[in-house]
C-alpha cells in the first residue's frame, strides 16, 4: 500500500504552529515511506474564512520547506483541494447516506431548534437533537423531501452499543453510542460540516493515514460511523500529542498564553530549520537520543512508535535556544548573512561591501538568539547612531584616553585584532589605568552602547577609517557638551534593560 497523508488545515487567522508541528510528523512520515503528502484547505466555515489566511498557510509551509505534493497551490489528480469548491461532491454523497440510512433529512426550523435548546437548558438536560425528525414515517420525509421543504442531513447515530476505533499511538478507543449525537452533516445551506467533508474527502483523495491532533480524537467515532456507512475501508488513524503552554497546568496551546502565530515566529527571526528541529522534538525523539537533527534524519529514523503521548511543551526559551545553534553553528555564515539581511535592510540599514557584513555577522552570531537581533546592532551600519546614557557617561571620563587613541590607530599599521590587542595593552599599561577606563569610552565612541562585540574583533572589523570617523565624532561630541545632555526619559528607560557593560 502507498502511503497518502494530508494536513487539513482551515483558513482562519494566523497560520497556526499548530499546523508545522502536524505537517512535520505528516510530511517525515510520508517521505519515509515514499508516499504523497496532500494539502487540504477545510474552508466551509464561511463566516470564519479569510483568503489572506489561506494564502498565509501556503507560505508559511513553504518557509518550512513542509511543500506538499499536492495542494490548491499545485494542484494534483484528486481535486480540487478546497472544500469550498467540492460541494456538489458532498452533497451526492449525503444523498447516498440517506438512501442507506446513515443520514437523516431534518425539517426543524432554526427557531424550532433555539426552543429546543432553551427548553433542554432549563431542565438541566444534555444539549442535542431530540431526534424529532430521526422518527419521521419514510413516507412522510420522502414526500417533504420531495416537496423541496427546507431540511439539513443528520447523522443517525446508533442508541446502543459502541463505536470503536484502532489508533496508531493509543490502541482501541472506544465509545459507547449513546454519547453520539444526531449532529448536523449536511447543513441546509448546501455547506457539509466538518466531519461529512473530512471523511468524503480522506476516501476520494485516497488518504491511508489520518495524521492529526488529539483534539480530533472525539469527532473520530462520528468519521467510522460514516465511513461504515458509506462501505468504504477506514484509514489508519493516530492523533498526535497536543502541544501544551508552558504553564503549571500544560493546558492545550492557545494564543492568550503564548504566540501561535507561525507568521509571528517568522518575522522574530527564528530560522525555519530551528522550528522544525524544535517541534521534531515535541514527543518524539531520535533512537540515539540527539536533540539536534535535521529533517532529513529525521526523516530517516522515524517511526510513530518513537512518539510520547505526555504532553509535549512549547517552551520559548528552548526554542530560542534551537535557533541560537543554528545561527552560531549548524548553519553556515553565508546563509546566516542572506537570511538576516531582510531584517536588516527592513530596519532601513545599508551597506556596501558584502564582505563587511559577512564580518558584522561573524562577530555577532555569539550574541543573537534570532535573526531580528542582527538589526539590534545598527551602529554596523550607520554613523549617525545615538549615544545611550551608559554611553554619555563613558564619554565624558574618557576624552584623554580617546585622543590618545586617535593617534595611536592613526598610525596604527594593521587593523588585525592582535595589532589592535597589543597596541591597546601597551597604551592601557603606559596610562596605569584598568583596561575598563580606556575601552569604554571607545566602545562608547565606536557603538554608542555598552552591549557590543569585544573591543579587538569590533575595531578590526570597523576597520581604521570608520573607528578614526568615530571617534573624532565621539570627541566633537564632547567639546558641545552632549554628554551633559540629560537623555530624555525614554532613553532612559530604554537603557534599564541593558546588559552590563562587558569587561574588555
Ligand atoms: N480542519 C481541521 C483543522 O482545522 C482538520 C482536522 C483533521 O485533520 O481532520 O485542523
């Protein structure tokens, strides 16, 4: 058998982590075993649906590299692959369900139902159908049916005995009928709800496993319900651990406690490849234990036996601390340097000489945690940069030590940083001063922060004309006086989240 796998998801808000972490295990899976990966867009729930949404979804999964074999997008044997365009498809075979007796047509009104629902509630009774259509004479219905009278299609689910089901990762699951409700199919609109689509759909697209979250587990019974009405052979199901907050109660992943938003992710600089590996890590582990793995590996070793059902938590810092790999090691100081330089030229900085900003990116890659961080550091890439109020300071102790040093890179032969190491030990110790005294106010000259770079990498990359520019700059500064200047309050406040100035 070939495998057929799908993601399915709907086109509502922010692309959801969500969906990378079920497309992952979906797509490793598929590859593994050589099979198609499908993607699905359930847009039936109209009053929801947001084209932009959609579109999201597709460059999110194409960011991550999670590119399905079939989709909307690209099209494919077996579409087309949005619900919205398939309703004729759904409503054929509900008619066929009716026929067969899986389905019912109901004629309540919507206030009918409202009545019914007001009444239950104040009897403290279970909400659902009372089944007043479920017990129509044939007759009566076929006529009304025929008659063209308004009705939507319900499930008749059996009273008695139980509907179970095989899931890869958690064994039988069983549920006893009773707690099935006679829930709406096909609505009277013409639209399916989720479940008659789902399945009609999985069948047609000929999908072999039902790879989804957890949170799918109770509408499953309702799916073999309609695949047994239907005669039709029931995929394999396993539904994946759901992600979990970071909170006491790991309570299901929600946007109130936590950035869902893949989008969001993205636009934070986190690395395509660091999620993955991050989400790849979410109840599931490699047979050698390794955390780090690309999807590759992944790919190679996987196995749905691998997969822990405690509930795997979407902790923030480790993924930070993912991405911070990739960046400093795992991927390669080009690509590093191509994939931050959106981020810095969408903070409007500039540079001429690639070889430069392959240098910035060398020197700060021990610094950052996300892409976004490179931007961080504008002072690269700018000459008008302010001077923080740690910065000021700095300044205004060191204007001795900053003409001293003028001179000395002046004349300063070469701009490796051993030539720049000795000749600042060699001033530092000529003036008996700590090495702090000097270097800050030259940090402060050449960044206008205290959060940088170490001195001899920072000044031999600037290279002599920028750090002469600096601090002839820093020194103007200071004769008018602007390290006097009170930084405004919001400089200030700024500056209270400031590492401690690195000793150099
Ligand atoms: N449309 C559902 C979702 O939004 C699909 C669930 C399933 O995979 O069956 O996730």
């Amino acid at each position: 058998m070939s495998v057929v796998t799908r993601i399915a998801p709907s086109p509502t808000g922010d692309p959801h982590v969500g969906t990378a972490y079920i497309g992952l295990f979906n797509y490793v899976f598929t590859r593994k075993h050589g099979g198609k990966f499908i993607l699905r867009i359930e847009d039936t729930d109209r009053e929801r649906y947001s084209a932009e949404s959609e579109a999201r979804i597709f460059a999110a999964l194409t960011w991550l590299g999670l590119t399905p074999d079939e989709s909307p997008d690209q099209g494919g044997d077996n579409g087309p692959y949005r619900q919205s365009e398939r309703l004729d498809i759904y409503k054929q075979h509900a008619y066929e369900l009716v026929d067969k007796g899986t389905l019912y047509p109901c004629f309540c009104s919507e206030e009918r139902l409202a009545e019914m629902r007001a009444e239950q509630k104040r009897r403290k009774q279970p909400l659902g159908y009372d089944g007043r259509c479920r017990n129509l004479a044939p007759d009566e219905a076929k006529a009304r049916l025929d008659a063209g009278e308004p009705h939507a299609l319900r499930l008749k689910a059996p009273l008695t005995g139980e509907t179970n089901f095989k899931d890869e990762l958690r064994g039988l699951v069983r549920f006893a009928n009773a707690d099935i409700r006679d829930g709406v199919m096909l609505k009277s609109d013409g639209y399916p709800t989720y479940h008659l689509a789902n399945v009609i759909d999985d069948h047609l697209m000929g999908v072999t496993h039902v790879m989804r979250a957890e949170e799918w587990i109770t509408s499953t019974p309702i799916h073999i319900l309609l695949y047994e009405g239907f005669g039709w052979e029931i995929p394999h199901f396993a539904h994946l651990p759901l992600l979990r907050n970071p909170d006491e109660n790991k309570t299901k992943i929600s946007k109130r406690k936590l950035n869902t938003s893949l989008d969001a992710y993205r636009e934070q600089g986190i690395v395509a490849e660091a999620l993955l590996n991050f989400l790849g890590n979410m109840g599931w582990s490699m047979p050698d234990g390794r955390e780090f793995f690309g999807i590759e590996d992944m790919t190679e070793q996987f196995d749905l036996s691998r997969i822990s059902l405690g509930g795997p938590v979407f902790d923030l810092k480790k993924l930070r601390f993912f991405n911070a790999r990739y960046i400093r090691e795992l991927l390669s100081l080009e690509d590093v340097a191509e994939r931050a330089e959106p981020f810095l030229k969408s903070a409007g900085l500039t540079w001429d000489d690639e070889d430069y900003l392959l240098d910035v990116i060398d020197i700060l890659t021990p610094r950052v945690e996300t892409l976004a961080e490179f931007a961080e550091h504008d002072y690269f890439f700018r000459e008008d940069f302010g001077y923080d109020a740690k910065a000021r300071k700095n300044l205004a102790a060191g204007q001795k030590y900053l003409e001293d040093l003028e001179r000395e890179f002046a004349r300063l032969d070469s701009f490796d940083e051993d030539s720049v190491d000795d000749m600042l030990r060699d001033y530092v110790q000529s003036q008996s001063v700590g090495m702090g005294k000097v270097l800050q106010p030259l940090r402060a000259a050449l960044t206008g922060v205290s959060n940088s770079p170490g001195i001899n990498e920072l000044v031999s990359v600037l290279g002599r004309e920028r750090v002469l520019r600096r601090i002839g700059r820093a020194l103007t500064a200071i004769t008018a006086g602007l390290p006097d200047d009170k930084p405004s309050a919001e400089e200030n406040s700024a500056n209270k989240g400031d590492k401690s100035s690195e000793a150099a």
